[in-house]
C-alpha cells in the first residue's frame, strides 16, 4: 500500500501536469472575455440586429437624451432576459400624455399632459395637427371638440400618445328644488345642452312634481343629482348610499344646510353675501351674492373663490364625487347678464354637473385604436422594462488572468514532491 506521503507526490505530480495543460491549452484557444457594446441615441435601431448575435458575455449600454420608442425598448428587454447585461444613462424628460371623453352631451375630449415646465407640447390626431399648448409646472390641459384615431403630443423631441376614447353613455340628471326660478333655468339650461333631466318640484307642503314617473336613485338611471335647496332632505339615507356607490351630487345655495344632508357636505354654508353690482351694470356669476363654502371638511378642496371666500368646492364621498356651489341665483346671469350670457349659463351648469356624473368608462376595441399610438409615459415604462439609468453597466469582474500566479504553483508543487522524495531518499 502507497503511503500517504507518496499519494501526496502523486497529488503534486498531477496538479503540476494540469495546470501545465490547462495553460497550454488557453494559449491555443483564449476564454471568452466579458465586453460592451455601445450605441448612441441615433444607432441604438441599427446596432440591435448586431446584438441580437452577440453572446451573453457581451454587455451592451445605450446613451439616449430621449426615450427611444417602444419597440426599441421591447427589444433591449427581449435582449435582457436572454442572458445580456443591458444598461442605459442619460436624462431623457419624464413626459406623459392622458385623454378622457368629456361627460358632455356637445362631447368632446380632455387631453392632460406633463412634462418640464417651459416646453411646447404639439397635438397631434390621425387627421393632423391639432394645437400647440405651453406646458406649465402642473402640466397642460386641451379640452377638444373631437378627436380622431391616436391622440399624439410632441414635448420638446418626446413622442406621446393615446387612443382617442369613445364618447361617453350619459344618464340621467335629477333636478331637486322648490318650484322657482332657480330650479326651472337650471333644468332648461341642462335640457338645451342635451342632459336627459327628471325634475322634482316641491309645489307645497308634502306636494312633489316629478317628471318621467317615480324617482329612483341608482347610478344605472341616474347620472347625478342636483339638490338647489333644503327640499333634497327629503331623500335623507337614499342619498348618501347612492353618492357612495358612485353617483354624483351638486350641493347648491343653500341646499348645504339641511341637517339630513350634512355628512355629505363639503363645508357648512356661510351667511349669503351682498350683491356687488348696481341697478344699472352687467349681471354676472355671483354677483348677486353667494352662501360661502365655510369650515371645509378634511378632504374638501376650494375650487373657487370671490371676494376672499370659497364660492365653490368639491370633495369624494365614498366611491362618489360632491360639489358644493354657494350660487342660488344663477337664473338672474342668464337672464340680465351680457350678450351670451345664455349660452355661458348652459355651459357653466353642464360643467359642473360633469364634474361628479357617474358616467360608465366605454372600452376601445382594437379595431377603433386602429394604429397602435406611442407610449402614454415612455420614460416610465422604459424603467419598468429596464431598470433606472445608471453611469455604466453592471458588469462581474473580468479582464486577464494574471499567468505568473499559474506558474508559481506550479513551481511550489514541483518543489514540494521533490523535496518530499529527496527527504525519503530518492531522486
């Protein structure tokens, strides 16, 4: 049997032969060395079907100053997931793009953008272009009369874009008040802009008016409701469980004081303000005087102010919206107001009660999105698929193998078994 110290040279014998071979056999055939491939904003396309060919062990790393569009992205992504270290610096804008329909029976289309402030944002539809807006520190909105396929916006070199969304399926609006003329100019307004409205009227005491039969509160027949005075406590509970489960509410004058109704409330009514025009001037909004939206609540949010008080706020209310309006004279504006003042009045009344309709979200089918538009926030899905910027890719150490180390041990093995003989006594 061998001893342990002769296993030992063996050992030492076979290392030293390894070695020696694996070095001879690197001299022949170089390991593959970890690189990076790099491309500019401009080539970044032309240099993927390179890529594409290139093995894992090549690291790959784009400078951009904009984000390159989707399919670009999509295809580093592709890359990234086959095994390739894939990187990216630069500071392309963040920019972003949203379109909804406007709850208006005239439609029309609300176009949200952000972006860095100072930059022209250029719209864009399938017909051509559209408008250019200036896009301030809280963004740009356009509302538009209509819109046709794709919604683009150009933002300072940036490329952003959304499918035009359908017009929206409205419903009815429920007009509550004391037979007046507040009541019956806010219906007449709401009807000539194209609202379906059921008008309940309070004639007398426990005598009630409603148009188009029974009254029942429920966000598949009714839009919103608009409440001009105290008389809206008459629904009480029905109320609050049908603006929870989405519906809207307009809280008018001095249709906040009722105590059936408080807990929906924005803010508790203040006593009305004075006029602030004379005999012979020009009506307008609020100036005939106003209840001031005082004491809002926690989530309440002033819209409006005149004269250094709230004039109109809004908060939510479960899965619902309310708007809290101190106007109750607005039929006087209609009505002795300056030229076009009817045709403002309408506007106004149909803004508002958009505001907090409950309206259906009406889905885009592929064959109505036709061409697939830009990406709505291109540098946020670009860091989704990506990662975040970073100066230079992750790479795992690489580089050269430093041979003298190789032959070091190779030079102590060959001492260590010759030693080891020499002390047994052979050569």
């Amino acid at each position: 049997m061998p001893s342990l110290r002769s296993r030992a040279e063996l050992a030492c014998r076979v290392a030293t032969f390894g070695l020696i071979g694996w070095l001879l056999g690197t001299s022949l055939i170089p390991l593959a060395r970890r690189r990076i491939a790099r491309a500019s904003q401009t080539d970044v396309g032309a240099s993927l079907g390179t890529w594409t060919r290139l093995p894992p062990t090549v690291a790959l790393h784009v400078a951009i100053d904009t984000t390159p569009r989707a399919w670009i992205v999509d295809w580093l992504a592709a890359l990234r997931h086959s095994g390739h270290i894939v990187g990216w610096d630069g500071t392309p804008p963040a920019v972003a793009i949203s379109a909804e329909a406007v709850s208006d029976p005239a439609g029309g289309v609300r176009v949200d953008i952000g972006g860095p402030a100072g930059a022209t944002a250029t719209l864009y539809d399938a017909i051509g272009t559209i408008d250019t807006i200036a896009v301030s520190g809280a963004g740009a909105t356009a509302v538009l009369p209509d819109a046709a396929g794709a919604i683009t916006a150009d933002v300072g070199g940036q490329r952003v874009g959304v499918t035009a969304p359908r017009p929206r399926e409205l419903r009815s609006i429920v007009v509550l008040a004391r037979a007046g003329w507040e009541g019956k100019f806010v219906v007449s307004a709401l009807e000539e802009r194209g609202w379906p409205v059921i008008a309940r009227f309070a004639v007398a005491p426990g005598v009630n008016v409603t148009t188009h039969g029974p009254l029942v509160l429920d966000t598949s027949r009714v839009a919103a409701v608009i409440a001009i005075d105290t008389t809206v406590a008459l629904l009480g509970p029905d109320l609050a469980r049908y603006v929870r489960s989405g519906g809207g509410l307009v809280l008018a004058g001095p249709a906040s004081l009722s105590d059936a109704i408080s807990a929906l409330a924005v803010g508790t009514a203040g006593a009305r303000t004075r006029p602030t025009v004379g005999p012979n001037d020009t009506l307008r909004l609020g100036s005939t005087g106003f209840y001031p939206v005082a004491q809002l609540v926690g989530d309440g949010i002033a819209l409006e102010h005149r004269a250094g008080r709230v004039s109109v706020a809004a908060r939510r209310y479960g899965a619902g919206r309310v708007i809290q309006v101190g106007y109750d004279d607005t039929w006087r504006w209609r009505m002795a107001g300056a030229p076009g003042a009817e045709a403002a009045h309408r506007t106004w009344w149909s803004r508002v009660v958009g505001a907090v309709a409950y309206v259906p979200h009406a889905p885009v089918s592929a064959a109505e999105a036709g061409r697939a538009p830009p990406a709505s926030a291109p540098l946020a899905r670009m860091v989704g698929r990506l990662g975040g910027a970073q100066p230079a890719p992750d790479l795992p150490a690489h580089g050269p193998i430093d041979r003298r180390i190789f032959l070091t041990i190779i030079m102590i093995l060959l001492i260590s078994e010759w030693a080891s003989r020499r002390l047994r006594g052979l050569r």
